[in-house]
C-alpha cells in the first residue's frame, strides 16, 4: 500500500459527459501527479500540482482540469468526453525535493 | 526532451532464470533514474532508483546500475519467480522544479514454473 488513494477504483460514462476523479496523497507530500495510461500512449504525465499551486503541464488537453485542495488532495476533472479517454488514470505524490513518486492504484474510465 | 526506451516484450523465462530488461534514455542534465513494477489489476510500484552515475538501485533482488557513458540503467535478477511476472517500466525524471517521470513503453514479464 503505497499510501496514496483514489476514488473511484472504476468509471463508466457516456461521451460528452463530465467526470471528476479524486486523489488523496501520503501524508506529508506536497506534490501531486496526475498520469494516464493508454495501451496506445502508454504513461503520460498530465499536470503538476504543489501545495495548491500549478507546477507543470504536460499532455493535458484543454477539456481536462485539475486543481489541489488546501488539504492537499487533488480532483481532476474531465469534460466532454470522448471515447479515446478511455484509459487508467493514476495519482502520485512526492515529497518535494525527492525524485521518487508513490502511486495510487488508479481510476479506469471508461466512454462509452 | 526527456526520453526512455526499454526492450520490448513480452519477456517469458522460466522459474529461476536469469532476467535482464534493457533501459536507455536521453535526458538533459543529471536524471534520476527508476524502475516501477505494475502487477496486474494495480497501480505502479516503485522497485528501485538511483540519482547519480555509477549509483545502483537493488530491491527485492532486482539490481539495475545508472551508467551515464551509456545512458542506461538496465534492470537485472539472477533468479526469477512466478510472482515476479508483472510489467516493468524505466523511468526517469530531469529534476528542476518539475519532478515528472518520463516512462518507457513497458516490458511485460512472464514467469512460468
């Protein structure tokens, strides 16, 4: 148990629709990762967030949000979806200034 | 930019075989390097790191050296298990301010008895 956790452990929905995925890190962290694997893309780093601030940006599309909470936990939202959403999305956290990130076990979507 | 390529699989060896996934990457500067296992249905596990040339990660033995005359980190086992079968992923991150893992593909291991 790597100490980060994820609601919900599944998600099905229809296009177009909205959702909202949740992430509480380790006690202690102050980064929070959002990642998203596909079989096409594989692990792709989505956005940063540090102590409630944005810290990068990676492949994030425009239809995708995220924000960090004074208690450090983290939503990503995602809208108008479309069927090549489908995919697992993990959490992380770190402690910053440490290279090494604790994943969650991570939110399966699926569009329908 | 940041980049990581490892062996493609999948890998099939049997019980008590020896094990080798390679790693290379391309990078700026001074990475950290990692490797994560996933068993199936489960998020990412860390399996080792190593943050400077020469440095080498081992856990649960698994060993991989950060080789910066090479630019790899090749993960090594002298005697696999059935309950190694997973798939593994090097990873790497170029440190700064921004601390994001740049993953390779993944190699699926499979260990039968």
């Amino acid at each position: 148990d790597s100490g980060v956790t994820q609601t919900p452990k599944h998600l099905i929905t229809a296009t177009g629709q909205r959702v909202t995925l949740r992430c509480s890190p380790r006690s202690g962290d102050l980064s929070v990762y959002w990642y998203q694997q596909s079989l096409d893309q594989g692990l792709q780093f989505l956005i940063q967030y540090y102590n409630g601030e944005e810290r990068a940006k990676g492949n994030i599309l425009e239809r995708f949000s995220a924000q960090q909470f004074p208690d450090l936990h983290s939503e990503l939202n995602l809208s108008s979806l479309e069927l090549g959403d489908s995919a697992l999305y993990f959490c992380a956290s770190s402690e910053q200034g440490r290279g090494e990130q604790y994943f969650g076990p991570g939110t399966r979507l699926t569009v329908t | 930019g940041d980049s990581v390529t490892q062996m493609e699989g999948p890998v099939t060896l049997s019980e008590e075989a020896f094990l080798t996934i390679n790693c290379t990457y391309t990078a700026t500067g001074y990475p950290s390097l990692f490797w994560y296992v996933q068993y199936p249905g489960e998020g990412l596990q860390l399996l080792l790191k190593a943050t400077k040339a020469d440095d080498k990660g081992s856990n649960k033995g698994f060993e991989a050296t950060y080789r910066k005359e090479t630019t790899s980190f090749h993960l090594e086992k002298g005697s696999v298990q059935v309950s190694d079968s997973a798939v593994y992923f090097c990873a790497l991150n170029s440190g700064g301010s921004n601390y994001k893992l740049t993953f390779g593909k993944g190699t699926l291991l499979t260990v039968n008895p």
